[in-house]
C-alpha cells in the first residue's frame, strides 16, 4: 500500500517566517537526534523497545508537505539507528522542502511506524538522490568510515566520492555540528576527488572546527596549471579566510575562532566576485578565477606541500552562486538557532495492528499496537496486560 496508509506516527516541524529572509525553493533541511527531544523521548522513533520505533536503517521514515501525507516529498535517511535507551540512538536526516516562505510559517510532517515499509531506492522519486537540489554538485556527511577508494560518499546523483589518504579510518571519523565529522591531523590526512569543479559560478559550504595551530581548512584545485585554492590561515597569521585564484589572493575579513564549530563559505559568481560568509555576508572583493586547470580537487591538502587538521563537518559544493538568504537560513538551520526550527508533539494516527497470541494451536490472546496505549494483552475478555 502506498505511502501514508500503514504509517502510525507523525511529528510536525515548523520554520519559522521570521527567519526567511526570501522565498527559497527546494531547499534542503538537514536535523540529527540532539535537534529535539522528541526524536529522543521514551515511547519515540528512536526507543527500540518503546511504542513507536521505527524500522532498522529509517526504512520506514516518510516525510510530507501536508498533514494527511498526501504531498510526500524527498528525503535522505542518512543515519538511523535506535536504541533501547533512546537518548543514545542516532537520526541524520536530509529533506528537500519544495517551497519555504518568508511570509507564514513552513510546516512539514515526519512519518514512520509502518511495519511492511522498505526504503525507497535512492533513484527514487522521494529517495536520497531527491533530497538535494540540482544545483548541488557534491554534498558530503562524512558519515562513513574513510578507508579505502571512493569511502567517502557523495549524497547527490552525481556520486562524486572521495578517497581518503594517510591511514585515515574509524578513528578519523567524529560528532559534528550536525551528525558526523571527520578530524585531520595536519600531518597526512586528506581527501581527494576525481571531480573538477565548474569554471562558472559555484558556491561552496562547510562546517568548520579549527585548532589554530595550522592552515584548518585547504580545499584546492591547482598544479601546473593553477585554478583556485580556498583556505583559512593559524593563529600565528591572521586567522581568516582567503580565495587564490591562481596568481592572486582575495583575502576575507573577519577572523575565525577556534575551536567551535563555525558555518563558513565562499561562492564565485563565475566573473569577478568572491564572498565570504561566516553565516553572515562579511565581504565582497573583486576577483577572476584564474587560469583553467584539470586538476582535480583536493581537501585539506593543497596539491604541493600544505596538509590543513582541524575538523570538517558537512561539506557542499554547488554549480551556481548561492543567494545570501540561502547561505543565511543554511546557518540558521546547522546550528539550530532557537526559534527557527520547531518541533509539535508525536500524533499517533492510522489503525492499530492486531496479533494473535497462540499456546500450541489455540489463541489465548491478542496484542493491538499502534495506537495508545500501543500495547493489550488479553485472555479470553480478561485484561491481564497493558503497557
């Protein structure tokens, strides 16, 4: 049966108007389990043994535009995993929201509880692929342990996957801002793609912890024929963010703090503009992109000498210049500003599931489950169980 009939539970989600500065379409929500506690509570999709978890992997998490589920949308179940206590389970989830508006409040439903459900393909229609929009060109969680050719995945269609260098493995691999990260050392640690990132306008965001003791952040593309290199200085320089576009450098203006996570990017409007933002637009310089190169790119490595540590949170690379306001609600919601994403109660819907339970051949009671309270147990008309 399709998609809601079978799904027992939903939970609404709210943005916030106020915190819209423009209408933005298909844009991409991405949330973990420390959003809300309600994706942590006893009795919640996270509570293995509670009275709503959901199935193994997130198979059965659904999301909707509209309270009846009639308008599914796409989502990215990246991580899920529940837990007998929930507070130790674990949610990483991307939603393409069609239509977020600056002038009433966006409302979307999370859905699960169905127990015949199977997660859509990521070719389908509301599967991974379908989470992000087409002008990402490489979206990254770093949700996968870097061991070995291609470990590292690309979200998007395009599956530009990453191969990690210098023994990188479990170890490497940490809580972010939002779901997961991965550490560098500073000495060998790095990523490399085989992708090329696009001569025209192209935008690119990350999740930045820096320690300050070394570069924190190289993402590069450059050798015999130089392209570009985007990278943020230590302390013993000045701590900023710089753009080199193959013979000079565009230079940010505000310093980097150590050590808490910061949302920073720098876009290109593919003619002569570079910004740099640290969740706000901080500045705008003049500046081409350089000379073409088919090199491909490289992270926290700068293709000659220069190795960056620190740590790297999600990382997206899109093929246009992003709007500010996209730059701004992309903080917003990576750093769960309050206010700008809230959460309703758990609404238990649908009809309840009915078992029988059988000594040898002969019913001695049934178990209802879906609905509260999720659990009965009778013999005969004898309520002897109820949870």
């Amino acid at each position: 049966m399709a998609f809601p009939v079978g799904y027992l539970h939903r939970v609404p989600l709210i943005i916030n108007q106020f915190d819209v500065g423009s209408d933005l379409t298909d844009w991409t929500l991405i949330f973990d389990q420390n959003f809300n506690a309600v994706l942590t509570q006893v009795g919640g999709p996270l509570d293995a043994d509670g009275l709503r978890p959901i199935l193994a992997n997130g198979a059965d998490i659904r999301f909707s535009t509209d309270q009846a589920g009639t308008s599914e949308i796409a989502v990215d179940v990246r991580k899920a995993i529940s837990n007998n206590n929930p507070s130790s389970g674990t949610l990483q989830i991307a939603v393409k929201i069609p239509f977020v508006s600056s002038n009433v409040n966006t409302q979307i439903w999370m859905w699960w509880g169905n127990s015949a459900a199977v997660k859509p393909l990521p070719t389908d229609t509301f599967g991974q692929y379908n989470a992000y929009d087409s002008g990402h060109f490489a979206v990254y969680d770093f949700g996968q342990v870097p061991g070995g050719v291609d470990s590292v995945l690309d979200r998007t269609q395009y599956q530009r996957h990453l191969t990690p260098n210098g023994g990188m493995g479990a170890g490497n691999v940490i809580q972010g801002q939002v779901g997961s990260a991965y550490s560098f050392d500073g000495v060998d640690d790095m990523l490399k793609s085989s992708m090329s990132l696009p001569r025209q306008a192209h935008t690119i965001e990350v999740l930045l912890k820096k320690d300050g003791t070394d570069n924190s952040l190289l993402i590069a593309q450059r050798g015999s024929s130089n392209f570009f290199q985007w990278f943020t200085r230590p302390d013993s320089s000045d701590q900023k963010s710089h753009y080199w576009n193959g013979s000079l450098s565009v230079d940010g203006t505000s310093n980097i703090t150590n050590n808490i996570w910061r949302s920073v990017s720098v876009r290109h409007d593919g003619m002569s503009t570079v910004s740099f933002s640290l969740g706000q637009l901080i500045n705008n310089v003049s500046q081409s992109l350089g000379s073409t190169s088919n090199e491909d790119i490289r992270i926290q490595y700068d293709n000659t000498t220069n190795y960056a540590n620190g740590s790297l949170g999600e990382l997206r690379f899109s093929d246009l210049k992003r709007s500010d306001d996209w730059i701004r609600i992309n903080n917003k919601n990576q750093f769960n500003i309050a206010g700008f994403l809230t959460w309703g109660a758990i609404e238990d819907v649908g009809s309840p599931t009915v078992k029988n339970m059988f000594i040898g051949t002969t019913p001695v009671a049934k178990i209802y489950q879906g609905l509260t309270p999720v659990q009965k147990v009778y013999q005969g008309t004898n309520l002897i169980w109820e949870v």
